[in-house]
C-alpha cells in the first residue's frame, strides 16, 4: 500500500521526510535554506522545522554520524540555526558532504522519536 507523508504528519515521521532531502543535499554538496525546506514539506513557515531538525540532530550526534542539520541555513546569514551547529561549521559541513550517507540504512520515524526522546 502506497503511504504519504501527509498522511501521518508527525514531527517524527517529518524528520524521516527531512532525512531524504538533506541526505540528498549532501551527496550533492548543496545546503538548503529553512524557507526552501518549508517549502519543500508544503508548510507556509519555516518556523515549524525547528523540533523535526531537532529529531535529526540528536540522531547524528547519538550515533556518532556528521551534523546532517548543518546543511540548513538561514537565508540571510547563511548560518544554521543555534543548537544546531556542533563545533566548527566548516569542518562540520565538510563531513557532511564527505559522509557515505547512501551507504546507510536510513532512520525509521520510531528511531528518530527515540533519538530525540533520549535527548529530551
């Protein structure tokens, strides 16, 4: 049976959503703006992302892998949001694009909720 996105929008399920699109920039060494994001998902802001990058966050620290959420910026001073940059942004993002993230079965909705539950 065909499933979407829209169909169990939560923030859990958003972020397995959000994965895609940012493993997807990574391997393209492209970062994407909260707004583009936002867009992306259909929602009208981008104020929404913050609790489902959230969710992504704690799963690459958790499990030893590159700030994936890096990859989000803001559209005016090209910098990710607070609490979402690790150490060095540079070096961050750079292990980012470098990362094998294709080679990597990618998080379920449930593993995500629990990496973020963990943190919480």
């Amino acid at each position: 049976m065909v499933r979407y996105f829209d169909d169990a929008p939560s923030q859990s399920t958003r972020a397995a959503q959000v994965w895609q699109i940012l493993v997807s920039k990574a391997m393209n060494r492209q970062t994407l703006t909260y707004g583009q994001l936002a867009s992306m998902l259909g929602f009208e802001r981008a104020g929404t992302l913050a609790h489902i990058l959230g969710h992504i966050m704690h799963y690459c620290i958790q499990g030893g892998l590159p700030p994936l959420t890096v990859l989000v910026v803001n559209q005016e001073t090209g910098l990710p949001g607070e609490g979402l940059i690790q150490a060095e942004l540079n070096a961050d993002r750079e292990n980012v694009f470098r990362f094998n993230w294709y080679g990597l079965i990618p998080p379920s909705a449930d593993e995500l909720s629990t990496a973020y539950g963990k943190a919480k």
